[in-house]
C-alpha cells in the first residue's frame, strides 16, 4: 500500500500545498486595485527586464513615436509578448510611450 500512495501522494500533496499558498503570496487581493506606477518603474520592471540587456533592442534615447510604442505593447512584435491592460495599465501605457519617445540613451544599456 505505502509503494502505491507514496509516488502520487506526495507530488498531489506538494501541488495541494503550492495551491494553498499562491494566495498567501500574491501581493494583490481580489478586487484590489494597484496603484499607478510611474513610467520609470514600468519600464523598470516590465520592459527593462529584456530591453537594453542584449535581448531585446535598445529602446531608449530613439526617440520610437509614442503611438508606436503603444502598439507593440498591446500586439507583441518579433518575440516580445502583447501586454495586456491588467498588465500595463492604459494611463501607464500613455505615460510610458510618451517617456519613452522622449527618453535619452542610457550608457550602461548594451545593444545587440
């Protein structure tokens, strides 16, 4: 009996277990609205994390047109993901594109 439970016990305890505990560390509750961030912290977090690393292109100090930038955030191009509205919300997004036109290059960003 112990053979048999043992190998799928234990991982549908470990999954129950991660299951129990996702809520416990997200840091937004249900129905719970997020503050807006400011473009520096968006690009920060959400496009600074593959642009100006060698993934992605360079995106600052291009002077990429803000409607442009909208765009691609919500369609996705080449392999970046579409960002969705509860990912990047719309005023963020207006905030971000327009930083980002206007942005100048950062010497510690590398490009391909």
């Amino acid at each position: 009996m112990k053979r048999i439970f043992g190998p799928i016990l234990a991982p549908t305890l470990a999954v129950a277990a991660m299951a129990c505990a996702a809520p416990l560390l997200a840091s937004q509750k249900l129905g719970e609205t997020q503050e807006l961030r400011a473009p520096e912290a968006v690009y920060a977090k959400t496009c600074g994390y593959c642009h100006g690393r060698n993934v992605g292109p360079i995106i600052l100090g291009r002077a990429i047109p803000a409607d442009t930038v909208k765009y691609i955030v919500r369609h996705g191009q080449n392999g970046m993901p579409a960002f969705r509205p509860t990912e990047v919300k719309p005023s963020e997004l207006d905030a971000l594109a327009l930083w980002i036109e206007k942005s100048t290059a950062r010497s510690g960003e590398h490009g391909q």
